[in-house]
C-alpha cells in the first residue's frame, strides 16, 4: 500500500517549496557550542585565574607570620616599629597594642601617653572624640605627621606648612629636655606654625618639624612631622633612639593606637550625628582605585570582544529547493515505514480544523476546540453529511484502510465547504 501516506500533509502546489515541518526543533543548532569546546575556549582564563589564586594565597601564607603594618611595634620590617618596643619594654614601660577608638579614649589617663600613628586616617568624629578624651587626661598623646585632615580636631591652633621637607639629621634648635638630650636627630617631613604655648624642635626655615604643645590639664600634645625616627632601620641612627625614648617613655604606660579601618566608629554616623563614611575612599590607597578602574575596563573590553566574535548573521540561499510534493511524499513513507498511523492521522485532522476553521471564520486559536468548531462546520453542511466530532476529533485508526478513508472523508469534508 503506497497511496494512504500521501495525505498527511497539506495540501499544495507541486511548484511550491516547503519550509515547514511539524517535528519538534532540536535543541541545539550546529552553531550552538558543545560544553567540550566551552570548556576549551575557558581553560585559559580558568587556568590565569586559578594561578593568580593560588598565588595569593601562598604570598599571604609566607607573610603572615611575623609581618605587620607600618608603625607596628609587633614587625620587624625596615618601616616596623619592634625594636623601639622592645627598648621600652626592657625600661619598665608597659605598651598596649589598640586599633579601635573606643580601647583609645578608655585607655588614657594621667600614667598614659597615647601613640596615634595615623590620625589623618581618622574620621572628623573619630578625631573630635580622641581630643576630648585625650585632653583633660592630663597625659601625654604623640601625633605621628598630622596633616591638615587631623590638625583642626586634634591640635587646634597648629597649622602645617608646605612644602614637606627631606628628612635629614637637624639640630634640635630648642630648650626641650628630650630634643637636648637626643641631639642630633632624623628628622623633616611636615613643619608647623601655631600662636598657642609650645616648644619649638628641628626647624627648617625657622618652622619646626617636632613641636610640643602644653594645655591647661598639666598634659601635653607632641607633633612630629615624619614617622622615621621610630623606624627599626633608623632607630640606631643619629639621636634617634634617644628622641624616641624620651617622648614615648616618660609615663609607665604606652598605649599604641593603629587606627583601623575596620573600627566600627569609623563607619556610619558617629556619635554628633554626622555621616562618618564621605571620606572612606580617601582611605582607600590610589593603586587600589586605578587597579579596580582598570580590571572593569578590562572586562567591558572582554565581553565586547565575545560578542562579536562571530560576527553578524549572514544570510545564504539554500543550496538545494525542495518541492512540496516530494516533501509530501518523503513524511508519508517515514510515517508508513514506522506504522505511525496515530501521528499521520493526527496531523491530517490537525490541518484539515486549521484550513476549516480559517474558510469559516473561527479564531485559529480555537480551531482545535469541538464547541467553536463543529457547530461553524454544520452550518455549512447538509443534514446528512457525516458524524463531524468523529471525523475531525475520533480515534486513531487501526488499520491503513482506515487511515485511507480517513484521509478521503476529510478532503470530502473541506470540499464540500469550500463549494456551500
């Protein structure tokens, strides 16, 4: 039997090419990539990325032991500050190590001298609190190169004068006891001018880089305008041991203060209600910044570059034309080599309702619907044309004789609606 598959498909003419075909779309096309080449065309930057990784954490592993920030009395490093610890340490002085401001302000006292190793690094509030913990403690508190960010709130009064000059040995240049004693001593960095009671140490154009503030509460403020001095690699140089000494030695107790970023005053409101966090990209060193600007170049750059790897999309005739008829003719035997009468029948009631339903008006969307449908139909027809629901909506028939009639009922069917 070879005429009953010929019907499934549309009607049309023999001329015409078919582009349509009611198989499911695979779901992939040969353009779609396969995870084997996803995986080859990723391993390289895979590959970078674990290294960098694994890279990190092998530097930070190596210097973790024993390696601290600058200024830190636990490192050992040229800018560390282990070895003058150490020397207060073996003269009775107890240091205690404080990176938040609360352990800072708590901490002070007439017994007390307060080290801020970088007050520029505090906030407004931060500093504002500091001063007014610090002050009536009748201790003594050393800035380490306070600059224009800090000088208001924590020596108000003093000014600091560009440009910063080298740090070289200078002449003390004041009656200061401790300034007298040291002598000769590295120093420079940031200079200062103020109206208020002071000694005056190590000028440089008559503006001197250490200056000592007295108050009122029998404490006083020392201001040094380069952190060198206490510095493991120029400890030992000049009078530089001895400054530091006498400066950071003269109360039994040594509160060492690094201030942090992660100290929750510095971030969100402080306590006199302003917004601490305008000034954290301040904090943030300008390497940081460019390097973050320009990995976010980088990767816009990148996913540009994936995109149009491929190219636009090209149009290209097809290489062969199909005609219709021989497409007809090819589904019909796949349908009847593999005994599919269920499908062939289905798709020849399913465009036999789609044909109907567009001669008679209904919506295509409800051309597969038995109440929008048959009552359109018989309206159309005579009193004895066949059982429709049976006809368009039945069984699956069971033999290829069935399948035949089936095919021929139905082209009855949209001819006699064609012709009422």
């Amino acid at each position: 039997m070879t005429t009953a598959p010929q019907h499934p498909s549309t009607s049309s003419s023999p001329d015409h090419s078919v582009t349509t075909s009611s198989a499911p779309l695979p779901s992939g096309t040969s353009t779609s990539p396969t995870p084997h080449q996803v995986w080859k065309r990723a391993r390289g930057v895979l590959l970078v990325l674990g290294v960098l990784l694994l890279a990190g954490v092998v530097l930070a592993a190596l210097q973790s032991g024993g390696r601290h920030g600058r200024l830190d009395p636990r490192s050992a490093d040229p800018h560390g500050s282990r070895a003058v610890a150490e020397l207060l340490k073996e003269r009775g002085v107890t240091i205690r190590v404080v990176t938040t401001l609360a352990e800072a302000t708590a901490a002070t006292g007439p017994d007390t001298t307060l080290l801020v190793t970088s007050p520029n690094l505090l906030t407004p509030s931060q500093q504002r609190s500091l001063h007014s913990a610090a002050t009536p403690s009748r201790g003594r508190t050393v800035l380490v190169a306070p600059g224009p960010p800090s000088l208001p709130a924590l020596a108000p009064g003093v000014r600091a004068v560009p440009p910063s000059v080298p740090v070289t040995p200078r002449e003390p240049g004041c009656p200061l006891p401790a300034a007298a004693t040291a002598g000769r001593v590295e120093l420079g960095g940031l200079r200062y001018t103020t109206s208020t009671p002071h000694d005056a140490c190590y000028p440089t154009e008559d503006r001197p880089s250490l200056l000592r503030l007295t108050t009122s509460h029998a404490g006083d403020t020392v201001l040094l305008g380069a952190a060198d001095l206490l510095h493991n690699e120029r400890l030992a140089h000049q009078g530089n041991a001895s400054l530091a000494l006498q400066l950071l030695g003269s109360r039994p107790q040594l509160v060492w203060y690094l201030p942090s970023l992660d100290d929750p005053s510095a971030t969100g409101t402080g306590s006199d209600g302003q917004d601490t966090t305008a000034g954290f990209l301040s904090h943030v060193p300008s390497g940081w910044i460019w390097g973050t600007l320009q990995l976010a170049v980088a990767a816009v750059l990148a996913a540009l570059w994936r995109a149009r790897r491929l190219g636009p999309v090209v149009t290209e005739r097809l290489p062969v034309v199909i005609h219709a008829s021989e497409t007809t003719e090819g589904r019909a035997r796949l349908y009847l080599r593999a005994g599919a009468r269920d499908r062939a029948a289905s798709t020849l009631r399913s465009a036999t309702r789609a044909r109907l339903a567009s001669l008679l008006g209904v919506p295509a969307a409800q051309c597969d619907s038995p109440t929008a449908l048959l009552p359109a139909v018989s309206t159309r027809l005579a009193d004895t044309s066949p059982d429709l629901n049976s006809l368009l909506f039945g069984p699956t028939p069971s033999h290829d004789a069935d399948l035949i009639r089936l095919a021929d009922e139905l082209d009855a069917l949209e001819r006699e609606v064609r012709a009422s």
